[in-house]
C-alpha cells in the first residue's frame, strides 16, 4: 500500500494514456469538422465541432509538453 511515483528523466517528451485519449478526440473532431463543411450540415454543426477540436489539440499539445499525470507511474 505504497505511494504511487514517478520517474523523471528529462529526456524528451512522452505522451501517456490521457494524452492519447486526447489525440483521438482531436484527430475525430478533426476529421468531424471536414466532414461537415462537406456535406454542408450534418450531425453536428461546424462551429461547434472546430472549438471541440481545437481545445483538444491544445490538449494533446500541454500533455506532450509533460503535464501527463499518467506517464511513468509505477508502484512504490
């Protein structure tokens, strides 16, 4: 029943399971946006699905810098 750590090495940048869980609302909000100014109205209007996309991509851009919480956990 030990504290959880983490090990820090400073030697690059690493993405964890939340920033990839970001990455795939990015990339599906993304290719969302396209679809929709294609078809010119779908399920969910483009105004709502390019902020969506966009503070997912932020996102996936601050977890890539090293805020990930779920990078290099193991048990202590």
């Amino acid at each position: 029943m030990g504290t959880k750590t983490r090990t820090v090495d400073g030697r690059g940048h690493r993405i964890g399971p939340l920033g990839w869980f970001a990455m795939a609302g990015f990339l599906s909000m993304g290719a969302l946006y396209f679809v929709d100014m294609l078809a010119e109205g779908g399920v969910i209007a483009p105004t709502v699905s390019l902020p969506i996309g966009i503070i997912a991509g932020v996102g996936v851009l601050l977890f890539w810098l090293g805020n990930d919480p779920t990078i290099g956990y193991v048990k202590g």
